[in-house]
C-alpha cells in the first residue's frame, strides 16, 4: 500500500514529497549545509541552474516542514515533517501517517497498523520533479523578487515538457531553499490550485519516531 501516489500533478502530495528520500544513511552530526544569509541575493545571470542549485540544498537538507493546500472541486490541507534519511510525519484529517524505512504507520481510532511499503517506493518520491534530469529541457523564468509571508523571496516560473508538460511558481529564499511552489492544472475532478509552503529546514527539533 502507498501513503501517496507518485505521479507528477497526479494528486496534491506529489511535489510535498519531492525531496524527501535519501538512501544514503545519516550523517554523524555537523554544521548545516545550508548558508544562512539576510538578503535577497541579486538577480541570477542563469535562472535555471539557480533553481536546480535550490533543489540541490532541498534535497540535502536533514529535515523540514511543509504544508499543502489543495483548491478546486476538492479542498486539502495537509501538513508533512521530514527528517533524513527515511522518516516522514504526515498530519491528515483522518489521522497521521508515519513512515519509518519501508514501514508505514497508520494511526486512527485510537489504533495503529503497519504497512509494508514496496521497494523503491521512497526513491521515487526524492525527485517527482525530475530535475536533477531535466538538463536542458528545463526552461526557468526569473519574475523577480517576492515577498512570502512578509520573507524576501525571488520568484521563477519553471517549466519542462518531457515526458509530460509540467509548469508551476517557484519562490527561493535568500538561503537559496524553497519557500513556496504554486501550480495549477485540470484532474479527474476539475480544474485545481496547489500551494506548498516549506519552513524548519534542519530544525533539530523535529524528530519522527514509530508510534
């Protein structure tokens, strides 16, 4: 069973899970890779390969935090916590899910069931994406800056076709890191908006363990 499906845009979690999976094990402890910096960088002489250096640092980071927000015919808000290399919160309506390895943990009722999840499942969700592949076919636009929750942002519309057309927002921090993606499009169901929010980027305070 699968907490989620893996297609791009084929439901509202697929970019919540872009970068959460990394098969390597844990590093022992260090300083965050992650700069730190005040001020919004200037402008990128190459729009693209900023936004595939981002992805970059969001696929390094040991945790975060992101929440979804689905409208159109059908209304979501989820939220998801991540901590390296294979631990995942995710806080539904019905309960809260929690993957640990290849195990998934089902919470309701005031019950808990594991399911195993099939192999190469969490590879999968590392880069729905698929820009660490893209190479040329990724067309990115710098907008300029933004603001996101009053946090300086620059924002990029980003777009590639291949093997399916996929175009969605993107706003990077001044540490590089997402901190927004927005994208729309038609389901099964109608026409829908998706807004993830990312925050908590190696907060040791998250921490994930088996119910």
């Amino acid at each position: 069973m699968r907490p989620f499906p893996v297609r791009p845009l084929s439901f509202a979690l697929v970019l919540l899970l872009a970068a959460c999976a990394d098969p390597a094990p844990p590093a022992s402890p260090a300083a965050s890779t992650i700069p730190a910096a005040d001020a919004l960088p200037a402008a990128p002489a190459d729009p693209a390969s900023e936004v595939r250096a981002s992805m970059g640092r969001f696929l390094a980071a040991r945790s975060f935090e992101a929440t979804m927000r689905m409208e159109g015919a059908r209304a979501i808000e989820q939220r998801l916590e991540f901590v390296a290399p294979d631990r995942y919160r995710i806080v539904l309506p019905a309960g809260t899910q929690v993957v640990v390895g290849d195990t998934l943990y089902l919470s309701a009722g005031g019950h808990t069931r594991q399911v195993p999840l099939e192999p190469g499942v969490l590879a999968e969700w590392r880069d729905p994406m698929r820009l660490g592949s893209l190479g040329d076919a990724l067309q990115v636009e710098d907008r300029g800056a933004d603001l996101v929750d009053g946090r300086p942002a620059r924002r990029y519309r980003v777009q590639h076709g291949d093997p399916q057309p996929l175009a969605f927002d993107y706003w990077v921090d001044a540490r590089g890191l997402p901190l927004q993606i927005v994208t729309r499009g038609t389901g099964p169901q109608g026409d829908y908006a998706m807004t993830l929010r990312y925050a908590r980027f190696d907060d040791p305070a998250i921490r994930i363990d088996p119910p």
